[in-house]
C-alpha cells in the first residue's frame, strides 16, 4: 500500500520528466543555455583580468573583491541585455515587461 508522499513523488517526477523532454526538443531553451554559459565564462575572464591588474598594486583581498564586484556587475548587465532581447521576442512576455 503506497502513502500519499510516494503517490505525489511519482506524480511529480512524471511531471518533471514530461516537462524535461518537452523542454529539450525546443531549441531556443538551447539558445538561452548557450547565452547563460557565455555570460558566465565573459564574468570569469573580467574577475581574472580585473585581478591580474589589480594584484600588483593593492593586496590580494582588496584586488579580489573589486574583481567580484566588477565581474558580478559585468554578468547582471549582459544577463540584461540577453533577457530584454529574449522578451521582445515573443509578444506575452514583451507584453508583461512593460507593463508597470
């Protein structure tokens, strides 16, 4: 006799994987995967070369917390960009932000 936790575990996993394989066959979920491994990768390269310029001149935990900020800072902004340009592709979410 099943209880009502592993009745709903299977449920949701049935969800889940129906979801996942729906969600694969789309390729602008590809698209946004490959943009977000780009975004990360360009924030890694800005912390590395904030903190190789840094480093010689301040100590290492001042250089590294202006890296972070920098790279943090430089990822929310392409993260932006990447998403303002992925609503004004479909008209419900263009829709939703813009609206106040």
């Amino acid at each position: 006799m099943k209880d009502a936790r592993s009745e709903a575990a299977e449920i949701g996993f049935k969800a889940h994987a129906r979801r996942l394989h729906v969600g694969i066959r789309r390729p602008h979920n590809w698209l946004q995967l490959v943009r977000y491994c780009l975004v990360g990768a360009s924030g890694y390269v800005v912390n590395l070369g904030v903190y190789s310029l840094l480093y010689t001149e301040l100590s290492y935990r001042i250089a590294f917390t202006i890296a972070f900020v920098v790279a943090a800072s430089s990822n929310f902004l392409w993260n932006r960009v990447g998403r303002s340009a992925s609503y004004t592709a479909c008209p419900i979410t263009s829709t939703l932000a813009s609206s106040p």
